[in-house]
C-alpha cells in the first residue's frame, strides 16, 4: 500500500445558597479566584495542553459546571499527537464539563469530565488524492481527578475561609476515552479510536499576588487496530513540561502567561517505525474574571511557536462558569 508521507509514511441558584456565601465573603472571594475553570476548559490533546491552575485549592464539596467554546486553526485534529503535516484545518469546538472537589486521604481532591462536540474542516492529500473532509458530531470525552499531596488540605468553606495557601504539590492523572466519531475509512475524525492516559506531577508556590507553577506529565497510547483503512498503529508515550506564571489583580480577576513543550511520540505503522518523533513548543495567555457571585468567564489564546512533525496551530477560547455547594 503506497501513502504520501503526511508526518508517517505507509498510512495515512438558589436562595439558602447566597445566604452560604455572605456568611464566608472571603471564602466567596477566594473561590471565584481559585476555581475560575481550573483543569475542565477544554478536552487537551497529548502535549498540546497549557493548563495554568490547575493545582488551585477548593473547600471540599464544591461542584462546577461549565460550558466553553473553542476556535482551532492550522494543523490540527482533536487528536493532535499523531504527527500529521501539510494539512490545513479549522476546529470548532463546544464542551460541557463538571467537577466537584472531594476528600482523599485527608487531603483535597478534584474529580471531573468534559465532553466536546466538534465541527472540524480539513483539506490535505492522502495517497495522492485530495481527502478534504467536513466532520461534525462527538469528540472523545477526557475524564480526571486531581489529588494535592501537600500544602492543600481537605477543608470545609469555614475552614478554608481561614485557609492561606503557600505552596503545593499534586498529582493528576486523565483518561481520554474513544467514543468519539471515528471510522477507519475516514484519515480525519473528531475521536481518535483509541484510549490515552496522562500522569503528571504538578508544584505551585504563591508569592505575594504572584503564582508560579510547574507541571511535568506524560501521554500514553493503546494501539489503534482500526486505523485508517484497517491498518494498525501504535505510538510511543510523550513526555511534557510546563511553566506557568500567574497575577492576581482583585477580587477573582487573574491572568497567567504560560509556556509548554513536549517531545517523543514516534508511531509505529503495522510494527514499521516512522521516524517521526515530535519536538513542540507552545506559549499561551489566560485571563480570568467573576461575572457575579457564583458565576465566571475565562478566555484563553494559545499558539505553537516552533514544530517538529505534529500538530501547529492556534487556538481562542473563552468558557463560562457555574459553582455551588461546599455547605
């Protein structure tokens, strides 16, 4: 089977509520700047993902619910860790998510999930033939939890009312599940056919208004046996770091200057090794600010900066959030 090589080759509410936050304004304040969307914006690709905050304290019984759109252009997929090129693409996305913080040994935890629906428009050759292709429907729902090992204990809203984070030390771990629109006749898809799983390690230290942040993490990926046109293909896990740097200005209103690369990811298509590692770097802003008590904006503008053999593009986004709970 001949492919033109395109990054591989051989394939291509409510009122008792309120009463709750006046009673703990400073807990009502801090949480509108602690939870202003952290770690549920959007479903994150393998390496592509700058997530300031995402180590950000809570009381323990807080739930979140989100709604968010996202605008994609250049080379791009929902699944950018396959090292595609010489593809042109625009994405957009849709994504609901919750979150709620729990309990975990004494210590704060975060669970969560988000689901995106997708509109994605691509022109590229495969095989020597023109493939553009429209997709609309369901993109891979990513689903998480986020345990702070150090410096952030599980505590009511009176408790964290009092709370004075310093500095803090967690771990998370994500799975993005394959039930997304996809098919082995179709190059491009919204779903990737196939289960990606992410640990990473996080460090956060707060100085004064400032917030410095350091994540490490890793992508793993099962083989996909229902690749294009029934071909197999596997891909090798890639590591990611991240820096992030963040302002508190008043009352929930922040902003954060971020930085990201990533590298690895060699695919293997039917057991031939494509000598196609990635090497990506990516700088991103995030602005975040309360809207009314209970409710938040956040927007977001990333960018690739430099790429080697995966996915290059920019991306805006803006979501909206809802808290409650935490009695």
């Amino acid at each position: 089977m001949r492919v033109i090589r395109s990054g591989f080759s051989g394939c291509h509410g409510i009122r008792g509520e309120s009463v709750k936050w006046r009673r703990h304004p400073r807990a009502g304040r801090m949480l509108v700047l602690y939870l202003v969307l952290a770690g549920v914006l959007l479903p994150s690709s393998a390496g592509a993902d700058l997530e300031p905050r995402f180590l950000a304290p809570a009381p323990v019984g807080m739930n979140s619910g989100l709604v968010g759109y996202s605008y994609s252009v250049g080379n791009v997929m929902l699944d950018d860790a396959l090292p595609l090129e010489g593809t042109e693409s625009t994405l957009n996305a849709i994504t609901a998510g919750y979150a709620r913080t729990v309990d975990i040994l004494g210590h704060l935890g975060r669970i969560w999930v988000a689901i995106p629906l997708a509109n994605g428009k691509w022109t590229g050759d495969v095989e020597g033939r023109d493939s553009s292709a429209t997709r609309n429907g369901l993109g891979d729902p990513i689903i998480g939890v986020v345990w702070h090992l150090y410096g952030a204990p599980a505590l009511s809203m009176s408790e964290f009312a009092s709370y004075r984070p310093k500095t803090i030390v967690g771990l998370s771990i994500k799975a993005r599940l394959p039930l997304g629109q996809h098919s082995s006749s179709n190059f491009f898809n919204l779903g990737t056919g196939r289960f990606q799983i992410s640990p990473r390690i996080g460090l956060t230290h707060h100085i004064g208004k400032f917030i410095l942040e350091a994540y490490a993490s890793a992508w793993f990926f099962t083989r996909n046996d229902d690749f294009y046109r029934g071909n197999s293909i596997e891909q090798d896990a890639m590591v990611a770091f991240q820096v992030h740097a963040a302002y508190r200005f008043r009352r929930g209103w922040w902003g954060a200057v971020s930085f990201g690369q990533s590298f690895g990811g060699e695919t293997r298509l039917n057991g031939v090794r494509q000598d196609n590692s990635q090497t990506n770097n990516r700088v991103g802003v995030t602005f975040a600010f309360p809207v009314a008590r209970t409710h938040a904006l956040k927007i977001v503008l990333t960018s690739g900066i430099s790429t080697r053999a995966g996915a290059d593009f920019n991306t805006v986004a803006i979501a909206w959030q809802h808290r409650w709970g935490a009695g």
